[in-house]
C-alpha cells in the first residue's frame, strides 16, 4: 500500500504528467470563474482529446481541471455575487457582503485557505477511505438516503431563524421545482406546460444564475455604488483570511469531513454539501445573527466542504463505477477511453496486475492541483479585489453578458435564459418580502434524489421504512434540528428587545401578498397532479399536502398581524435613496436585462450581447467613448474566442436573421 502510495506521487511528478496537469488548472481556473461554464461541460469538451494519452496523464489533466474549478468558482461568488460554480452559490451568502464592507481581500483569503485544506483533507480521505470502502457506501438504504435529503432541507431551512417556517416552505417550493418534466419511471408530463424544453426539467445554472446575480445586479444599478460600499484600501485582510481558517480550524475540519462523506453517497454532490456546511457553520456558531451580513464562518465553512467532496466523489466511483455527481459520470467515460474498469482492479497493486498506484495518483493530482491553484490566486488577489471599487455601471453590462452566457452553455437551450429571467424576478422579490432563497435551490437539487429514494422506500418496504432504526435516528436529528433553533430564537426576543429596525409586518402587505401567491401556486400544482398516476404523482403530494397546509398557516399568521420583519435594505444607502427614485431606478434596470435577453434573441449572442453591452454603457449609464468602446471591445474578443472559438459553442441564430433566410 505505502509503495502505491509513493509510486503514485512519482507518476505525477513526471515532466509530462505535470504538464498536462497544470493544462487542465489553467483550463479549470477559467471555467471556474465563469458563470454557468461549469466543471461538467469543461470535461465533456476535453474527453475527446485523451485518446491518446496514458491513463496518468489523462487523469491528471481532467482531475487538475475538476479540481480547481470550486476554488475558483469562490472568487466569482464572493466579488461579484455571481456564483462561477453551481457548487459556490452559498459562498455569495456571506462572502460578497463581506466584499461590500470593504473586506473581499480577508473574504478571499478565507475560502482560498479554507478551500486548500478541504481539498488535502478530501484528497487523503480517499487515500484512507480504500481499504474500507464497501462498508461506508453500503451504509445507508433508500430509505436512508431520503430522510438525509429531509434532513438537509431542514437545516438549511433552520438558517431563516425566526422565519423557519417560510424556509420550510421555501424548500417545498424547490423540491415541486425539481419535479417539473418527464417523471423517470412513468414518462408522464408534469408542469410542462407543453413547452418541449421543460421535458428535461429545469437546469440548476439558469436558476441560481438568475436567483442571485439578476437581484445584485438590480441592486448595484439602483444604488449606483461599487460592490465594495467600504473603502478598500490596501489588500491587508488577505492575511487575516488565512489566519481565521486557522482560527476556526476545528469548524474548516468538520466541514471537510462533511463534503468527503456526504461526497461519498451517490447523487449528494458539492451543490449539497456546501449548504450542509453552510447550515452547519451557522448552527455551531454563537452569533448566528451575523451571517448573512459578511460573517467570515459564512464563507469558511462551503469552501472547505466544496473541496473535500472531490476526494468523496471519487470513492464509489473508482471502487464500484457508480458515479456521485454528473462531473463523476463524465469521469467514468475517461475510464473507458482508457480501456480501465472500475472496481477491484483499481484497488489491487500492480505486482497483482491491478491499477491501484493509479488510484493514488488521483490524491497526489487533487493536492498538488489545488496548491498550485491557491498559490496562483494569492499572487493575483490584489487585483482580483480591486474589482469591487470599479463603479457598477462599469461592471453591470459584462456581467450580464455572462450571466445569458453561462445559461446557455450548460444545455445549449435558448430557453433557458427564459428561466434566467423568471427566477431573477422570483428571487428579487422574495428578497424584498424577507423570503429566504437558499432552500428553494437546494430543495432543486435535492428534488429527484429525494422522489427516487422516496418511491423505492414506498415500493420496497411500504409503511414499515418509517420504523427502521437509522430512519427513526434521523427523524429524530431532523425534527431537532427544527425545534432546537426555533427554541433558541424564542429564547432571545425574550432577553432581548426587539432588533433596530425591525417591526411587525402590515396586515396585508406586500409580504402577505406573495405568500398568498405561493399558497394559490401550490393548491394549482396539487389540482394538476390529480391526474398524475400514483408514480408520478406520490412526490408531488407527499411534498404539496404538507407544504400547503404550511404556507396556509404563514399566511394566517400574516393576517394576524404577527409576522415580524427585519429592517431592510444596506445601512446608509437605502435610506438616502426615496422610494420614488429607487423604484424609478429598479424599473429601468428590469427594462435594460429584458433589452438584453430581447437583443440576444432577435440579433444572435454575438451581436445581440455586444450591441446591448455597448448600448446599456452608452446610453444607460453615459460612460465615455473611449470607456463604452474599451469594455465593449473586450467583452467582443471575449465571446469570439473564448465561446465561438475555443469551445465552439453552438449560438443560435437571431431570429432576424431567420426571417431574412439568412444563417
């Protein structure tokens, strides 16, 4: 095993192994910086070309890649609000207040630091995890894993505090979501609403693309400010953001520990892990009040799990061939490329004819991948964090290039810039009524892990998987970790008085109206699932029914008069701007990125975005010539040989263009 281990490091230090390897960093350090460019479709693109290369060297140049993009990702999330990674949207949660308040340099330094210790310990946890591999992925049945996926859901939905009852909502919302297309089994249609594209159901990009960048983009437009609201000065907290993944180290250990076994059970990817351990930061910290506002555990926490999951990812991929997550399924074409099988082999030493120094050469690609990513990123921080002091107006059309950009890339459907827009609009207002956002994207990505789990515990077992014993165990977790927060809540407004700013909600506000709303969409989806057929129909009830009846008792309470909100709005900001201006103001911004989408489809991605880029500087933010023409150019050369040339993706044509006969 030690000589595996040792020959394993060897075969990755060799000159062209290692090249090939900082290939694919290079590669992945773009694509996780991206938005919606994800690690899963860098890696479908660069299949083709390891035909010809040895195992060690195919794997070092895909794993190199995969392993950075996380990292990366973070720097996206925490600058710009923009998640570059599916797998770094709760990063944005507290790291991109934590850039607004003047502290992206120690936001940066935090996830880079924290991110390089998750990786080594997911790295070394797969090391460790081979010779008991069988025993951890056998660990849980169906059953098991469905009630994890409840349990998840609870304590990110524990995370709105005082409104956990709209979190409970907000993820039944995104678990009916997630149901929406072909149901697996059956092939009957759910909420398609005739529309071929949502057959597929709805892509995890557009949706958290559009859940959080579309409402910081309409927040920098009407407040016209940096995203950095704090002098930056000299990049000094980098330092300081290192030094805190140190100084909450044991939190950084268990949050690794979290993305290497959760990375370990199938269909639980990075998408999950990181808002376990988000929830989980939160829930061990003292002042859960802080997050949210640019608490730096907000941050440590996702970019330790992020990067231990890779290590768990690869356990029962390489042991059994069952893969964890799409970027594993992928990996597994790589594995028949190469004329590998995964399993036993992989685990037997080479004097045995197996491939096990192989194997370990996945650790020593991961560790190194990620050392060499975060020296890069340190080497680079003083100007990746000067980003946050250019002015909003600079930044806006760019990043809604990309967004319209990232969207399409993942699918290369056209209509998912339509749901780009929807859940913008859907995640700017439930902003506004106090509606927490995170468990609606993870209730998305739990969704069909959780309907598949549930019908085969249903089909298995009937009602007798309910009274099995680690399902009874976590009920039992689960229903503790809803109480305990609302009990400790409770206890607070006691000792304390009522937070500044904070008051109860009118009768019939605009709060009440959406969740009338919410409560009017559900009893409409429960009405439409009538006809589903018991497969297709089983989750949609089991999750409809109850919400409903919960979202009906917020709205009661509502009514009541006995919702309490909590002061709104960017501490002097908000309050300078008057409402007839700041509505003035989010109007014209929703009228530019509808502009956008409308150019995009008449005119085509290439003249279409940069036409509207160079229209939205000109015209609605008035830069200069020389400033309008500068960023329009570069965002030209941008899509032309990053999208059109270097991934030869495929833009549809404007509809202009379609009608004229020209293509």
């Amino acid at each position: 095993m030690a000589g595996a281990f040792a020959s394993g490091l060897y075969q990755v230090l060799t000159p062209t192994t290692l090249g090939l390897m900082l290939v694919g960093i290079a590669l992945g350090f773009a694509v996780g910086i991206l938005p919606g460019l994800g690690g899963p479709t860098t890696l479908a693109l660069m299949l083709p070309f390891i035909f010809t290369m040895q195992p060690v060297e195919a794997f070092a140049f895909l794993l190199g890649m995969a392993a950075v993009t996380a990292t990366t990702g973070d720097i996206t999330s925490i600058l710009f609000g923009v998640p570059g990674e599916p797998t770094t949207a709760s990063t944005i949660m507290d790291g991109h207040p934590m850039a607004k308040n003047g502290e992206a340099g120690r936001a940066l330094g935090a996830a880079l630091m924290s991110s390089l210790v998750g990786a080594i310990f997911g790295a070394f946890a797969l090391a460790l995890a081979i010779p008991f591999v069988r025993p951890l992925v056998l660990t849980f049945g169906s059953p098991e894993y469905f009630m994890l996926a409840v349990l998840g859901l609870t304590f990110v939905a524990s995370l709105a505090g005082d409104s956990l009852l709209k979190g409970l909502i907000a993820a039944g919302i995104g678990l009916m979501f997630a149901t929406v297309g072909l149901d697996p089994i059956s092939g009957t249609q759910r909420y398609t609403f005739g529309q071929l594209f949502l057959w597929d159901g709805i892509g995890l990009v557009p949706i958290t693309i559009g859940f959080f960048a579309i409402p910081e983009i309409i927040e920098l437009a009407v407040q016209r400010t940096a995203i950095a609201r704090a002098e930056l000065g000299r990049l000094g907290g980098v330092m300081e953001g290192v030094k805190d993944t140190f100084r909450h180290g044991w939190l950084v250990i268990r949050c690794s520990a979290i993305g290497a076994y959760v990375g370990i059970i199938p269909g639980m990817g990075g998408s999950v892990t990181q808002w376990l351990a988000y929830a989980h930061a939160v829930q061990s910290s003292p002042g859960r009040e802080r997050f949210g506002k640019g608490a730096v555990e907000g941050v440590l926490g996702p970019g330790a799990a992020n990067n231990s999951t890779l290590g768990g990812h690869l356990v029962p991929t390489v042991a059994f061939g069952v893969p964890s997550g799409v970027m594993m399924a992928i990996l597994l074409g790589a594995f028949i490329i190469q004329g590998l099988v995964p399993g036993p082999s992989m685990l037997t030493p080479e004097s045995r004819g197996g491939h096990l120094a192989l194997t370990f050469s996945f650790v020593w690609t991961i560790v190194i991948a990620n050392i060499v990513t975060v020296a890069l990123c340190f080497l680079f921080l003083n100007q990746l964090a000067k980003v946050t002091r250019v002015r909003g107006s600079l930044l806006i059309p760019p990043v809604l290039l990309l967004i319209y950009l990232g969207a399409f890339a993942e699918k290369n459907a056209f209509e998912d810039l339509y749901l780009v827009l929807f859940f913008g609009v859907l995640g700017w207002v439930m902003e506004k009524v106090h509606w927490p956002r995170p468990p609606l994207i993870l209730g998305l990505v739990l969704g069909p892990l959780a309907e598949n789990r549930l019908f085969l515990s249903v089909d298995n077992y009937g009602a007798e998987w309910l009274l099995r014993p680690w399902v009874l165990v976590l009920i039992a977790i689960t229903l503790a970790g809803a109480i305990y927060p609302m009990l400790k809540a409770r206890s607070r407004k006691r000792e304390a008085q009522p937070a500044a700013g904070a008051a109860f909600a009118p009768r019939f506000g605009r709060g009440t109206g959406f969740t009338l709303a919410v409560v009017l969409a559900l009893a409409a989806a429960l009405w439409q699932s009538r006809d589903f057929g018991f497969r297709a129909g089983l989750f949609p009830w089991a999750i409809g029914i109850p919400m409903l009846a919960l979202a009906l008792l917020q709205l009661a309470i509502e009514l009541a008069g006995k919702s309490r909100i909590p002061a709104a709005g960017i501490p002097g900001f908000e309050h300078l701007l008057p409402a007839r201006e700041s509505a003035r103001r989010t109007v014209a911004t929703f009228g530019w990125v509808v502009g956008y989408l409308a150019a995009i489809w008449l005119l085509g991605f290439t003249l279409g975005g940069i036409l509207s880029t160079f229209l939205l500087l000109k015209l609605g933010s008035r830069e200069p010539w020389p400033v309008t023409l500068a960023i329009t150019a570069g965002a030209a050369a941008f899509v032309y040989f990053v999208f059109v040339r270097a991934l030869h993706v495929p833009f549809p044509p404007g509809q202009l263009f379609v009608w004229l006969g020209v293509t």
